[in-house]
C-alpha cells in the first residue's frame, strides 16, 4: 500500500466517523471551546465514550 493508498484510507475513516459520531464530536468541540478542563481530559472522554457506543452498536 502506497503513502497515497494510506492517506485516502485515513479520510475515508474520519469521514465515517464523523458521519457516524456527529452529536458526540460536536459536543467534544464546543467542550473544548468552552469548558474549563484541560483539552486531553476532554479528548480522552469523548474517546470513552465513543468506544462505548461503539460497544453498544
């Protein structure tokens, strides 16, 4: 698989994602634009959450 190979496939994972996940990301980005917790503990929130719905599906 080429450089080129790799990066369409990488889009293609984050369109899906945020196809997918639309109402959990932007939640996690308007935490980020207003909470008072640090961008990692936001992230990796979102993170857990997303691996649960994940779970769930």
């Amino acid at each position: 698989m080429t450089r080129a190979d790799l990066e369409i496939n990488q889009q293609d994972m984050w369109r899906i994602l945020v196809f997918e996940q639309r109402t959990a990301l932007t939640l996690a980005v308007e935490m980020l634009l207003r909470c008072q917790l640090s961008p990692e503990q936001i992230l990796t929130k979102t993170a857990m959450a997303l691996e649960g719905s994940h779970h769930d599906s």
